[in-house]
C-alpha cells in the first residue's frame, strides 16, 4: 500500500501518548504484546518504537481487509519489533497465538456484539500465564451510568448504527466478565476524553 494512502483513525493521534504512557509504567521487562483489534495499526506503528527493545508487538484483527494498512504503519515506523498483522478474531475458540505475555485491546469490546467480550476474556484467559496482563482501552458506563453526555451520544450512535453494540458498564458488565475468566482487576485510569484504561491480571 502506498504510504500516504495509510488510513488513519483521528482519535488515534489524540489518545497515544496517553495509552503508551499507560504501558510503559506498567509493562514488565520484556515479551510478546498481542494487540486485539488493531484498525489500522497506527498504535503499534507509534509505540512499539517507543517502548523497550525487549518487547515485541503481535497487530491483530478480524478483518483482513485491515491487514495492509496495519503493516503499511509499521513499515512507515522502521520497527522491525512490529510482526506482520494476522487474523484473530476473538469469538474464535482457538486462536493463532498460543502464548503472549501480554494483551491489549483499544476501542473493541463497544463497536462489537457483547459475545466478542466474552470471546476476548475467554482467549485471554487461553493465552495469557499467571499475572499477565490484559490491557482494555476505551469509554465505559460506571454503575450503569454514563461518564459524560458525549459518552452518552456516542452510545445512542453506536447502537444506531448496530443494535448489539454499545458503551459498556465497567462494574456490572466487564468485571463480572473478568472475574468468571479468571481475572483480577488491577488498576482503573481515567484518560482523557472520558475514556478509561482498565488493567486485569490473569489469577
Ligand atoms: C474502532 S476499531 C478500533 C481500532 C484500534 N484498536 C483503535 O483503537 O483505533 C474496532 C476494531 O475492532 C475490530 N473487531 C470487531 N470485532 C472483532 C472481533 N470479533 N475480533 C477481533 N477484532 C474485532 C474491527 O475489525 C476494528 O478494526
């Protein structure tokens, strides 16, 4: 793909900084980060760089269609830590990774049928060892309310546009979810633009 072809997601460059900051502080010294639904691949394009040469950085999607633009980011980055994109698509009951030490999913589990939720803690659960962790990035409702009014429009667009989709509730929709896979809530951190990081362990 020609590179000023590359699609680019807008909130991609407005939330970078703050995810990466998120990672570089929590991230252990080195391993295989598994990104769930990289879009178009501009945060391992940008991070990957910028964190330990340690790690490496396995972009993922369930859209092949995803997969040019993914690595079209990273060959613009010359990081040679960002593997070529493969298909994953959570809901899968096997999935292509056996093993990754950790896991990170921006603005999935809302823009998705609650199943791919549950298909993305059950494959953590799979791939990830004891104390991994498993990194979710995005909007949440906090005891079944919204944070924000723009978190509220969002919603009813989201759910405009699919019925099955929607603004998740962070206490009682995730972390029952996390709990019945076997994993520990670790830190909540509140991002801009009313948007949280919410840091799981495997138990
Ligand atoms: C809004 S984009 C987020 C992209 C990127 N993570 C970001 O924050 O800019 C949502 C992504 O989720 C992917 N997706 C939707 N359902 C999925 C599934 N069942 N398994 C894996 N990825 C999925 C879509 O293909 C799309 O790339």
């Amino acid at each position: 793909m020609v590179e000023n072809e590359l699609r680019q997601a807008p909130a991609t460059s407005r939330n970078r900084e703050p995810i990466l900051a998120v990672l570089a502080r929590t991230l252990p010294d080195s391993g295989l980060l598994l990104e769930i639904a990289s879009g178009t691949g501009e945060h391992a394009a940008f991070m990957m760089p910028r964190l330990p040469e340690t790690w490496r950085w396995q972009p993922t999607d369930a859209d092949p269609g995803a997969f040019a633009n993914i690595d079209g980011h990273a060959r613009l980055s010359l990081c040679p830590r960002i593997l070529p994109a493969i298909m994953l698509n959570v809901r899968d009951t096997t999935w292509p990774i056996a093993r990754a030490d950790a896991i990170l999913c921006c603005n999935m589990i809302h823009i998705a049928p609650w199943e791919a939720a549950e298909g993305l803690f059950a494959g953590a659960a799979r791939v990830l060892s004891t104390g991994a962790k498993l990194i979710l990035y995005g909007p949440f409702k906090r005891n079944r309310l919204h944070t924000a009014p723009s978190n509220e429009s969002f919603d009813a667009n989201l759910k405009a546009r699919d019925r099955d989709w929607g603004v998740r509730c962070l206490d009682t929709e995730a972390l029952p979810l996390a709990e019945k896979n076997g994993f520990d809530l670790e830190e909540i951190v509140i991002m801009p633009a009313n948007n949280l990081t919410v840091i799981f362990h495997r138990r």
